[in-house]
C-alpha cells in the first residue's frame, strides 16, 4: 500500500511540471518541484484524511455510507461512457443527468459524482479502494466532461457561478486525486479550461465580491499549484485579497466582512454561516495546501497573502464564532440555505468548526483557547450515534483526535455578551445557557433573498424574527417547512405569503423606514425597529418595536402597529418545535393540551411557562400588562418544496407550541409587550410575573426598560425628548435626547470605582450626529470617552454630543467617575514642625494618630493642609497616620505618615568630560539641584538612595565652583555639600605601525594636549597640532626597520613635554595561498607570517569583501563567486591602518 503512495506521489512530479501557455523553462519557477509535490500531497491529505484504521466502527461507518452513494450513482453510469448513446444526440456519464447541454447543474452534479467516485478509490478501507473498473470509470468521465461539457472553448450558460466555482472546484479535486492515473494531455487540458473560465486579471470586473472572490481566487491558486505557475498563484492570491479586506461602509460594494462582525453577500444579505462557510473552507484550504512550503511566506507570494494572514485570526473572533451556539449556527446568518434539505443547521456548524479548529492552529495565541471552543461545542452532540454521519473522514479524525485530547477542556463558555451587528441589522445575545439572534431589515438590508426557486417563502425572516438557541434542538429538523414562515417568533405579521415571480430574483426587500438598529455595552444592548412591510410582501402593515436583551430576560415591546388589510394581524410570541411533545406548555398555570387545529383563546394572561427536556430548556413568558392571547400545542404540516423548488417533494410534520397577540383584523396604533425568561422554571416565571424587577416605557416616541437588579436603564428615543426613571432606585436613570438615539445607563462598580457608563449610539444610521445630556450626580469625573465624542459640563448635567457622521451604527462609550474622598500624607522627617499633606471629599475636621494615641482634630480649611507636630513625634520608630472626618464625625479616610531620620547628603568627584554628578543620600530627600559658580540650575526628582544629575555643558572648567543641594518633597532645602571638579588626566596611546607598508603614525589621546612630535632612535621630528582627540603623524619614511626606538611625544601649550608613547613596530606580513579546484573547494586556503587584521579576494581587478582574520592558516569562502580557471585571482592581505600590506596569485583549476 505505502509503495502505491509512494508511486502515485512520484508520478505527479513527473507529469504535473507543464504549463499550460508556456513551456517549463518560460513559467517563473518560484514554487519549486519539491514544494509542488508536498503542496499537492497536502491536498490529497485535506481531501482523504490519514490512513484509516479499519478496527474504527464510525469511520468506518463513513466510508460504507459513501460506498453505498457510489454503488447508487454507479447504476446510474452510461453503458459505455465515452460513446454516444443509441437515441440520444449527446454523450453523457449519468443517465439521469442527460440534459447538461442545457443545465449547468447537471454537470455540476456530474462533476460531483465523479470527485465521489475518485475519494473512494483513493481512500483506503473503501470497498471501492484502487479498484480498477472505477478507475477506467472516472477517466472515461473526466475525458467526457472535458470533451463535451467544459473545456476552453464552451460558452457558460444557466448559472455562471457554476462554471467558474462550483464546477472547476469539485473538478480540480479530482484532478489531484487521480492525477497520477490521468493522460498528460487531459490535465493539460483542463488547465486550459479552468483558465477559460476563471479571471485572467486581478481587475477584471467580473470576479464578483465577498466569497466569489475568494472561491475564484482559490481556483486559480491551486489550478498554479497543478500547474507550477507562480503567476498563477500570486494572481488567485492578489484576487482572495480583496475578499479578506474590512469593507467600510460608504466607500464601495457592500459585500464582504464589517468590523462590527457583520457578513455581507450580494451587498444585501448577511451570510456569515452561508457564504461566509465558503471563505472559512478556502482560508483552512490555504493553510492545508501550502504546509510545510514557503508559498505563504516567501518574497514572491509572501505580500499577496498579507492581508488574508492578518485578517482571518480576526474574523474568527469577530465575524465567525458570535454567530455559532455550540454546533448550531444562528439560521438568521445562512440566508437562503435555510430552505434546503441538503445540508442540516449542525452540518454547517461542524464544518464551519473544522475550518475554524485548522485556521486557529496557524496561531500560538489561538491555538488554545480554539481547542477548548471546538471540542466543548461539539461534545454534546458527540455523544449521540449519528454525530459523524453527514462528515467526510478528514473532519470526523480531527473531532475525534480533539475529543480524546483529555488536556483540552469540554467546558462550554458561560461568558455573557452582546454584539450589534450593525450593518447586518441582527442583534446577538450570548448568555450561560441560551443565545438569543434577532434579524431586522432596512433600506439597504434585504429582509430576506430569493434567487431561482430558493427561499419562496422568507418574507418574515429579516422583519424580525427572534430565534432562541438553548440546545432543545427547536429549529433543527424539518424546522422551516412546518413552522409556517408567516408565524416566526419576534415578528408581528397579517400572515401575507405573496406569490414570487422571476421578476423578483435577487431583489433588495427594503424597508421603507431608516429606524432600524440598535446599541450595545458589550454585556447587554437593545435592538430597536420601524418598519412597513410595503416593499417586502405589498401590506399596509407597520410597527415600532423594540428588544431589550437583560440578563437572562428578553424584553419585547411594540407599539404603532397599523394595517388596514383586513387580515388577522398578530404578534407571535412563540411557535416552538418540541421534539418532546410530552412537554407541558401552560398559560396562567392552565396546561394547553396537545389537539389539532385548536387555539385557545385565553384572557388576561400574565405569564406563560414551556417546559424543556432539561431544566435549563425551560422558557418562562410574562406579560406585565395584562394581555389576551392566543395558545395551542399542536401538530404542524409542510412540504421542503413550498420553500424551494429545489427540494424533493417531501411531506413533514412536527408538533409545537405557540402564543400569539391578536391585534384585529385592521388595527391602528396596537401595541403588545412581553418578557421572554430562557431557563426560568415554572415556579420562578410565576413569581416573576407580579415583579419582574424591570420597568418599562413604551410609547411612539421612546421605548426603553430599567433593570432594578442590573443598575441599567436603556432608551430607544425616536424623537428628541426626556425620559427615565429618577426616583425608582438610588440612581438617577433620566435622560435627555435632543436628537433621536439610543442611550444605556449603567451603575458599576469597577476595580474599586464607582461608575456610571454611557453609551450612545444612532440605530437609524443616518443622523450627522447625535445628542444626549444626563445628570451629573455624585459622578463628576470623565473617566473615559469616545474619541467620536465631545463632553460638556453643564451646571448638574454631562452634555454628550457624538459625530455619527460615518454611519456605521456603532455604539459609543462614556465612563464617569464617582469620585471618592482622598488623603495623601507627605513624608515627616524628625525635626519637621509640620505634618503635611492634600485631600480631598467633604472633610469637615482631621486629626494626628501617634503610637496609637488619636491627638486633637482641628478644623480643616483648605488642602494642602499642615498640622503642627514638632515634638510629637519623635523618633523613625513612631507609628503615625492622619486621619480626615466628616461634619458627622465620620472617619472618610486614613494614611499612614512615613517617617524619616535626618538627611544625608554626598557628591562623588567630578572629572571633565564626564556626564554626571552623582552621589547618594538618605532621609527625606525628594529632589536635587546643582549650583555652578553661585548660579543654581533647576531641581530634578530623585528617588531610592542614589542619584545623577546631568551636568554635560554645566560645568565648564576644573576651576569652576560647584556644589549640590537636596530638598524635601515641600521644596524646603536640606544640604549643601561640594562636588570637587577634575581636569581630565593627559595621556597618549599609539596604534601599531607596520614598517614597509604604513605611513603614519596613528593614535589617540586624552586631556590638554597641544602639539605631539615623532622621535625615532633618540631624534625628535617636528611637532604638529592635534584636536579632536585623535592623531595621524606622517613618518617621510624615517621608520625603516623594527629595531628602532620610536615614540610619540606630547607637549602642553608652553611646549614642555608631559607625556610619551612607545610605538609597536610590525614587519609587512607575507601571504601564501594553495591552489582552488572548481566545483570541489568551497574556500580558497592559506597562510600568512606577521600582523595581519583582514584579508579579501580581488578577481578580475575588482576587490570583494574584507574579512577579519584571528591568525594563521586562513580561509575565505569563494564557492559562490563561480570562478574560472581564466580569472585573476589574488588574495590580498590588510594591517590595522586598513592599507594593504601584501597580495598573492591564487591558482584557479
């Protein structure tokens, strides 16, 4: 088996190095032979897992379900693939899917077919595994597909997304699978197809947006791959680019991710679980492919790849993982892929997972915490039978290897948060045991799409609808065909389902109104809608709701509610699936029995209560005002087809339970409001109903809640006004809108302060700005702000005005402090006459405390303040703190006084040229000053027992009269002790001197020195000047051998001598080199006598790098100077001075 690996992988190095415009040698060859190989082995590795182990029943299980599939299509296989059939005017390869030449669909699901087909045969354990008839089968398939169906001269037709994504995807799968089976030519072939139908610019106008982006882009990369094109690569890669890019609301086409955690596909629709799935495959899918290569990294390919390395960790968090509930994905985030059977909720949320779990091990930082997230949302639903059916064997081995990691946690997160997405339109409410999705519309958000036969009945999906996870399973299933889509929760409805036409594929369903967004803290928000229903499904229905996500409460309200279509209008509180219909739904304690086409009309209803399978399924209802509503529990009918035509005729049922408000058949200005309690029992939803510990406010103009128990009030102000709750608690919950908005006010207590946090924001997306003012109170401090934000005081109130002039919806931020009584103590040090120190707060009277005896408090006047102390405390070993109190006579604060002996201070000697005076003190010393010639420079702070003090350019002259003066934190001076000033010592050092090869003498020299001169053998030369520290004396060729005598003198500026140097004489070094074979040696090789600092190689006249030498023999590398036997070559040899001193031939075979 290891050696049929081993042959098919040395194979597709030796067929797959063609091009298919250009021969090899014209193709720039970044991407190399050997990385090719492992990069296309890597795909085989993503498309087939690792080698199966036969003794696991679930993967086993796998490979048999998909046996069984290729058993089926195989039937379906034209008698003799590659002839025409006897009454047909095509070929085809499955008989069912005869019609390609008009449906672009068949050959997709042709396509599909046979890159199953090419899996099994590739996938050890397989029955059909290396079998040989399937083999010839999916050659004969391929040719057919290429020759007939898709190939560089074919015209697309139908969908054009399935000629250049979903057909060449699934295609070039089977290509890498069979690759080492496939003629040259037929490859080469299909290179040439893909590269017909896929962009040849990264400019080209119809490479489309969000994941069509990235899905052409991926095309292209691997088709370069197959190819060994790194053009190819850097094209698909330059194309993905823009995809990963945060598009910023207002600059360009709508489609693609949003920094506030929104997915945007066809500008209009949100799409994190259902195109965006696509984008998390290729991001994983780039990251398989190009392992253990450098095509991510290198110089070629490294900068097209940039902006998907730096984005993608990102959209994991921000984008991707608000929208999963464990392995459930909000359905408000799949668009139309709600509506087929194909794919179930949990098959998109496990292969979303997968790619998220392969993306994250790219990243140290998230490799962790990933793995906790993946395996604790997938554990639950590993333990059932089924969990691995629906997954290819690459996904299922990497859960199972996940699972059985016992130091990687199962806990699932209970962290509380809330996120607005807000161009989305849809709110997120993650809480311990539920998330809650709401989904609303807009002018430019689609309240749901519909393209070709799919989604015929989403009109109340985007208008909305509340959908609550909580692992009951409740919208899994044949959810959407039973439901009845006119009655989803969270909407109000007249239960319209108009008729679609063609006319109105891929149409923006708008709302007529801009009121539609909401805000968010982070830990709570609110999510808030004006809508009519005109541009969606023709009613004269219109609303104003609002939803307030609290802790473990949902709030609903609405208000406005007008129709005049004479239908049933109504609000749904709930229409739930129950997979358990045994579990007791209630209203008002009564129990609603299960019976068909029955509901219960009941009165003056004030809670409700559904029981779970689990406790924590549970979901209590409460109506603070008293509300009639309609309930029942009944079994629901539908078809798969009446929302896609697509679908298989398919009659399903399932049972639910469901409470609606009844508004009338024409109502005008309605209104409804209730509380949804997710996990609440039956007992705690009835109790909650006479006090919920939430107030609410729903009119026209403002709907808003307080949470008494939170310290949090949030308004929707549709119109400037004031409102709130100012005397219900402690705190003052008022308001004051002079714009329209929405405001949360939040009483915290953070590290210690008290805070009231403000956050703001404009749910209509359209103000220039946005204006709010709140009182002040005890919070009187900007802790924090917005940087979109200006803050005012006015009198009692924080006036907040904030620029929303980028439209983005997005919540701004402003913390207050409550600021607290403060008390510092200055340190007191014994002979002091004063304790001192500052406060501040409402201090009436403070007092001294010593060795635990509380002396007289006096009256406190102003801060700083001063109590006087001379000969109360008397000693560094007294224990002494100051104490301020109220006009009660309440302690508000104590410090204590640190108390120190008397000070010392010293200055080290200063010499000339150095930087600093330094020295060391003890005591109560803060800062020090220098004082130069009676003239005092500026203090400098000083802390420890040590200090330094710049004096650079300060102290001018060894005669200059310098001292240094310490002071205590109150500015009172200390000391004053000397700094003794030095003159910088003379001296005169000498480099050595090579006789025969330098010319001067050279060296260095510190202090006043004037002039130097040469002496050699007892002969003084002339003397010359020098500065600048450093000397170079020209020797007239004086220095003739090393037994000389030779000296540098210095003189001062009288010309007495104060100073000489010896000089060290070298004699000029000789240099031998051996002879250097081309091709064998790496390094030229020598040796060399005497004093040498650095050798070089000159080839051709021109000198190559200097390297040092430490001694001989040497070696210089000169392998990668590829020389001749024709070149000059020398080595040359250098002393100190850098002049050369000798050269030798070097012989080159």
């Amino acid at each position: 088996m290891i050696k049929k690996y081993c042959i098919a992988i040395l194979l597709a190095v030796a067929v797959l190095c063609i091009s298919t415009h250009t021969t090899l040698a014209a193709t720039p060859q970044i991407i190399t032979v050997d990385e090719q190989t492992k990069a296309l082995s890597n795909w085989r590795t993503t498309l087939l897992g690792t080698q199966i182990d036969e003794k696991d029943a679930v993967l086993m299980s796998i490979l048999k379900n998909r046996d069984n599939n290729v058993s089926a299509i195989s039937r379906k296989l034209s008698t003799n693939i590659k002839e025409k059939p006897v009454g047909s005017g095509v070929r085809y390869v499955f008989s069912d899917l005869s019609n390609w030449s008009t449906s672009s669909k068949s050959i997709l699901e042709t396509a599909s077919r046979v890159e199953l087909m090419a899996t099994q045969y590739n996938t050890y354990g397989s029955t059909f595994y290396q079998d040989a008839v399937l083999k010839q089968q999916i050659i004969d398939a391929l040719e057919v597909i290429n020759v007939d169906m898709y190939n560089e001269q074919t015209a697309t037709y139908a969908d054009v997304n399935d000629w250049n994504i979903f057909i060449p995807k699934t295609l070039i799968n089977s290509i890498v699978l069979m690759n080492a089976d496939l003629p040259i030519a037929l490859k080469q072939n299909y290179l040439k197809a893909f590269d017909h139908f896929e962009p040849k610019v990264a400019t080209d106008l119809s490479i489309g947006t969000g994941s069509n982006r990235i899905n052409k882009g991926f095309i292209i990369v691997l088709r370069g791959v197959i190819g060994l094109d790194q053009d190819k690569i850097n094209l698909g890669a330059k194309i993905m680019e823009h995809g990963y890019k945060t598009v910023i609301p207002g600059t360009g086409p709508g489609s693609g991710f949003y920094a506030d955690g929104s997915f945007i596909q066809h500008d209009k629709t949100p799409y994190t679980s259902g195109y965006g799935v696509d984008i998390l495959k290729a991001s994983a899918g780039l990251f398989q492919l190009f392992n253990g290569t450098s095509l991510l990294s290198n110089a070629a390919s490294a900068n097209n790849f940039q902006i998907f390395q730096n984005s993608i960790y990102t959209y994991l968090d921000k984008n991707y993982l608000p929208v999963l509930y464990k392995n459930e994905v909000l359905d408000m985030t799949r668009g139309r892929g709600i509506t087929s059977n194909a794919q179930s909720n949990e098959d998109v949320a496990n292969t979303m997972l997968y790619n998220m779990y392969i993306i994250s091990q790219k990243k140290a930082a998230l490799k962790e915490p990933y793995s906790n997230i993946i395996k604790s949302a997938i554990y639950d639903s590993s333990l059932r039978s089924d969990f691995y059916k629906n997954m290819t064997i690459p996904q299922a081995q990497t859960f199972q290897s996940l699972l059985a990691d016992t130091t990687i946690s199962k806990t699932y997160s209970d962290d509380k948060k809330n996120t607005m997405m807000s161009w989305a339109r849809q709110m997120i409410d993650r809480n311990k045991d539920y998330v809650a999705g709401l989904s609303m519309f807009s002018k430019n958000i689609s309240a749901f799409e519909f393209i070709g036969s799919q989604n015929k009945t989403g009109f109340y999906t985007g208008t909305g609808a509340l959908s609550l996870y909580n692992g009951d399973e409740s919208l899994r299933g044949d959810y959407y065909p039973t439901v009845n889509m006119a009655m989803l929760p969270g909407t109000t409805t007249d239960m319209k389902l108009p008729a679609l036409t063609a006319a109105e594929n891929n149409k923006l369903f708008s709302n007529t109104e801009s009121w539609s967004g909401g805000i968010s803290d982070g830990i709570n928000g609110s999510a808030t809608l004006d809508y009519s229903m005109a541009n969606v499904t023709a009613s004269s229905l219109s609303a104003k709701k609002s939803w307030f996500f609290l802790d473990d409460i949902i709030v609903a309200m609405g208000t406005g509610i007008t129709s005049t279509e004479g239908l049933n209008t109504q609000t749904i509180v709930e229409n739930r699936q129950l997979l358990n219909p045994s579990n007791t739904f209630s209203v008002n304690g009564q129990e609603i029995p299960l019976a068909q086409n029955t509901t219960k009309q009941v009165p003056n209803v004030s809670w409700a209560h559904l029981a779970g399978t689990t406790s924590n399924q549970d979901i209590g209802y409460i109506f603070p005002q008293f509300t009639n509503v309609n309930a029942f529990k009944q079994t629901q009918f539908g078809n798969w087809d009446t929302l896609d035509s697509g679908n298989d005729l398919k009659a399903v049922s399932a049972t639910y339970a469901g409470l609606t408000i009844p508004h009338g058949a024409n109502p005008s200005d309605a209104s409804y409001m209730y509380m949804i309690l997710p996990g609440s029992s039956k007992e705690d939803t009835e109790k909650k109903a006479s006090d919920s510990g939430v107030l609410t406010t729903n009119t026209g103009n403002v709907q808003g809640v307080l949470d008494k128990e939170c310290d949090l009030a949030i308004m929707n102000y549709r119109a400037p006004g004031e409102a709130g709750y100012a005397t219900v608690t402690k705190h003052n919950y008022n308001s004051t809108a002079y714009t329209s908005g929405s405001i949360m006010i939040r009483y915290a207590t953070d590290q210690e302060r008290k805070i009231k946090k403000i956050t703001l924001s404009d749910p209509s997306m359209e103000a220039k700005s946005i204006h709010f003012s709140v009182p002040k109170e005890s919070y009187t401090v900007v802790s924090s702000q917005s940087g979109k934000g200006t803050v005012k005081s006015e009198g009692d109130t924080w006036d907040i005005t904030v620029d929303t002039s980028g439209k983005t919806g997005e919540s701004f931020q402003f913390v207050f402090e409550n600021e607290p009584p403060t008390l510092t103590a200055d340190d007191f040090t014994i002979g002091d006459s004063y304790v001192t120190g500052n406060y501040t707060g409402d201090v009436a009277k403070i007092g001294l405390k010593v060795n635990g005896t509380l002396l007289q408090l006096i009256n406190a006047t102003t801060s700083p303040y001063q109590y006087y102390a001379k000969g109360k405390i008397i000693a560094i070993t007294d224990t002494v703190s100051f104490i301020t109190y109220d006009a009660n006579g309440n302690q508000l604060k104590e410090v204590p006084v640190n108390v120190k002996g008397a000070s010392t201070l010293k200055a080290n000697d200063f010499t000339m040229g150095d930087s600093y005076v330094t020295g060391t003190y003890t005591g109560a010393v803060a800062r020090v000053a220098l004082k130069v010639n009676g003239t005092l420079l500026p203090e400098i702070n000083v802390s420890g027992s040590s200090y330094q003090y710049n004096a650079k350019d300060k102290i001018k002259a060894a005669t200059d009269t310098v001292s240094l003066i310490s002071y205590d934190a109150r500015g009172i001076q200390l000391k004053e002790v000397p700094v003794t000033v030095k003159a910088v010592p003379i001296t005169v050092a000498t480099d050595d001197f090579t006789v025969g090869v330098d010319s001067y003498v050279t060296g260095t020299y510190t202090g006043d020195l004037s002039r130097i001169a040469l002496e050699v053998d007892g002969v003084v030369q002339t003397k010359i000047p020098v500065s600048d520290s450093s000397y170079r004396y020209y020797t007239y060729q004086l220095i003739k051998t090393t037994t000389s005598e030779v000296n540098i003198i210095g003189y001062d500026s009288s010309g007495a001598e104060i100073t000489r140097s010896k000089v060290t004489l070298n004699s000029k070094p000789q240099i031998t080199a051996n002879t250097f074979t081309t091709g064998k040696d790496n390094y030229i090789t020598g040796s060399y006598t005497g004093v040498v600092d650095k050798i070089a190689l000159e080839v051709n006249g021109t000198v190559l790098q200097k390297i040092n030498v430490t001694g001989s023999p040497y070696q210089y590398y000169a392998k990668s100077n590829n020389l001749k036997a024709s070149d000059t070559v020398y080595i040359v040899c250098y002393v100190a001075s850098g002049v050369e001193a000798n050269r030798v031939r070097v012989i080159v075979k």
